[in-house]
C-alpha cells in the first residue's frame, strides 16, 4: 500500500479513537450514524459510496473524498465509474472543484496502483 494511502489510513484511526475516547454522547452517536447511514439498506453499499463521493467532493473535503474514494475501490467500483461520479461533483461543484478533482485523480491512481 502507498504511503498516502497508509498515512491517510493511520491519521484517521488516530484521531477516531482520540475522538471517541472523549465519549461525548453526540459526538459517538453522529459517528454512529454515518457509519448506519453507508450500511446496505435500498440501496447498495457501493450507490451510498458514490453519493458520498459526489458530495464530498462538492463540499470540498479532501479527507472525504479520500474515504469514500477508498470504500469504492474495497466495493470493487471499476475506474469509469469514479471518474463518471467525479464529473457529475465536478459538475455540480463548479471549477472550484478542481484542485480537490487533481488529488482525487492523485488517490485513485495510488489506489489502483497498490496492488490489492
């Protein structure tokens, strides 16, 4: 695995359990719900991820995008559909977008490229 992927995976179990550890009533059940919320449910795990996908994407959040682009790689999404999801956020985001566009292009790759 690259070390972006690695890193990316370490901070964010890092700073997770630091975060829960509080055990702040909100804070865990909001963890909680998104965790429900990409569950199979009427839709598939992997719809949710490309929506999540979208959005992240649209709000800017790198951290995010690079979550949901890892979960769509794990549910075996091809790259024409991440690049196809990626113009609609790109679509709907506006140029703006664009930088966050480069380093998800950037992630994917490494994704595909670290041989799992």
């Amino acid at each position: 695995m690259s070390s972006q992927i690695e890193s990316f995976n370490q901070n964010r179990k890092e700073l997770n359990e630091l975060i829960l550890s509080k055990q702040n009533k909100v804070i865990n059940r909001i963890f909680n719900l998104d965790t429900n919320a990409y569950a199979a449910g009427a839709l598939s795990v992997k719809t949710k991820e490309l929506l999540g996908l979208v959005a992240s994407l649209v709000l800017r959040c790198d951290d995010c995008v690079k979550y949901h682009l890892q979960t769509c790689f794990e549910e075996g999404v091809t790259e024409a559909e991440v690049y196809e999801t990626l113009s609609i956020g790109s679509l709907v985001g506006g140029t703006i977008v664009i930088p966050h566009l480069r380093r998800a292009a950037a992630f994917w790759d490494e994704l595909q490229n670290s041989g799992k």
